[in-house]
C-alpha cells in the first residue's frame, strides 16, 4: 500500500482559482489493490478511483465547485483527469458536487433510479443553479456491473438505509469495497430521515456489507480513515446498542427535550461523537425514527 499527500498544488492553484466558491482540497491519496486508489480531502466524501487502460471509473465527487482540483488530483495518479464513469453512491452535495464539471468534460453518470428523482425534485439552490449537469444519464435498480480494467465492479443498492438511494461498490477482485455513507468509520452515522433513510435499513446495510467482505478487504468509508470489515461491524453493534436504549424511552412517552436531559449515550460520547453528528444529534436521529416522526436531527444543536 502506498500512501502521500497528492503534489497537486501547483497543477490545481488556477484550477481552484476558476472554481467558484470551491475551497481549497488537500488530496491524501492511497493505492489500494488492483487499480483502485482512494482519495480523501477530511472535508468530504472519500473517492474511489479505479485506473486502467479501459479508462477511469471515479465513485463520489465531493463538493461543488471543486470538480477542477479533483480532475488535477486524477491527472496526478493516471495521466489524464477525466473519468470514463463517475458513479454517485447517493445524493448529497458533498458526494455529487462536481457531477456537472465531469458531465460537461464528458464523462457518463450513473446513479440509482431515486437519487435521479431526488435530484429532478430537489430545490436545493447549488443543484437548481445546474440541474442537468447533476443529473445521470445511466441509472440502475438492484446493482449495476462494469466490466473495465480486468476489473468486475458492482455497483449494489442497499434500500432505506442512510438514504432511499445507497449503493455500495464492491470492486470484486482488489476485494475492495467502497461504502458511500453507509460506513462513517468510527463516528456516529448520518442517517438522512429526510431522504428516505431509516435506523433498521442502515443496520441491514452495514450487515449486507459485512457478509461480503473478508478479513483481507480494504474498505473505504464515506466519511473517516481506510477501515476493515470489522469497523463495519463496529458501527453496527454501536447502532443497534443505542437503539435500545433510546427506543424504551420513546415508547414510555418521553419527548424529545427529555431524552435529551437524560443523556443517554453518555458512554458513546467520547469514542462515537463528531462535529457534524454529535451525540445529541445520535439521540435525535434515533428518537425520530423510533417514533416515526419526520424529524431533522442536524436542528438539533450539539451544546446547551
């Protein structure tokens, strides 16, 4: 395995400079098995880069705006910057940002059939500002395979799970698999209610997950370092611990304000909590869920 902060620098400087409103990307670039490579920045969706002669398949984009430095970190590992194929794991901004700077240099989009709709319905004032560049124009149903690089890469929808259109892509002969947002390796999850997602469709995912992989995977999470299969379980054990002890109070009638109070997940706090799901939020996300209300945790603020 290789590791090193992509020399990038002065290859994407007027790169970042015509990207408007980007912020500056530091890459942190990881050969992994078989052509893949994994990239991270710390301030979004971990990419998943598969190189060959058949030509780039990229997994997530990262943020808006910030498609120029992501193509200047692509050229810096494969001599050229384009994907033939960018395929997004979900549909938030910070895996599907730089969806129209590679539709508009050529590459093809794949995504599951609902973020395709969340995107057409979404007013979301970064996506409404270029709808079609974000659009896909290739979009699949259970999984989708491509066949590229003496690779065979499974792109697999996972229901319900962190949204309504989770894949995971398990690059089956590195045994790599890249999980989007179903794995924030060792923090608390987001779980979108919003978009479709539910706490016993990502328990199932993360479960799903698990049962492909073996002690030899390389998994890159959405959010957080190169993790195993044994993270993914991590994550899973914690989920279904913290819903039964918030789901009881639920159940008894306490509200929100006084589950909260009670502080439940005191002794996750240290180990699971981070800036954007800290742990208050945790206790809401579960407490919505468990009450089937249509909630929004991020509302919640993470101190008194």
């Amino acid at each position: 395995m290789k590791v090193w902060i992509a020399a990038v620098s002065a290859l994407a400087a007027s790169a970042a400079a015509q990207a408007q409103q980007a912020r500056e990307l530091n890459f942190e670039i990881t050969e992994l098995r078989g052509g893949v490579v994994m990239l991270s920045t710390g301030v979004a969706g971990n990419l998943g880069l598969l190189v060959g002669d058949d030509g780039l398949l990229l997994v997530d984009d990262q943020l808006p705006g910030t498609g120029p430095q992501i193509e200047a970190a692509i050229e810096s590992i494969a001599g050229e910057g384009i994907p033939r194929f960018v395929l997004n794991t979900h549909w938030h901004g910070d895996h599907i940002g730089a969806n129209p700077h590679f539709h508009d240099a050529g590459s093809t989009i794949a995504t599951h059939h609902n973020i395709r709709t969340r995107i057409e319905e979404s007013d979301l004032e970064f996506i409404e500002a270029d709808r079609e560049g974000f659009l896909p124009i290739l979009t699949f149903g259970s999984d989708l395979h491509f066949h590229m690089n003496g690779e065979t890469v499974r792109a697999i929808h996972l229901p319900d799970a962190h949204t309504d259109g989770d894949a995971i892509v398990f690059f089956e002969n590195a045994n790599v698999l890249h999980m989007g947002d179903i794995l924030f390796s060792g923090w608390f999850p987001f779980i979108d209610l919003q978009s479709g997602g539910t706490v016993d469709g990502f328990i199932a995912a993360l479960e799903a997950a698990y049962e492909m992989t073996d002690e030899e995977t390389q998994v890159i999470a959405g959010h957080g370092p190169l993790s195993t299969r044994d993270d993914i379980m991590a994550s899973a054990e914690m989920i279904r611990e913290t819903r039964a002890i918030i789901s009881p109070m639920v159940e008894a009638g306490m509200s929100l304000p006084e589950v909260l109070a009670a502080d439940p997940l005191a002794d996750y706090h240290d180990d699971w909590t981070w800036g954007f799901i800290c742990t208050p939020r945790m206790v809401a996300t579960l407490y919505f869920d468990a009450a089937g209300e249509d909630g929004n945790p991020r509302a919640i603020p993470c101190s008194p």
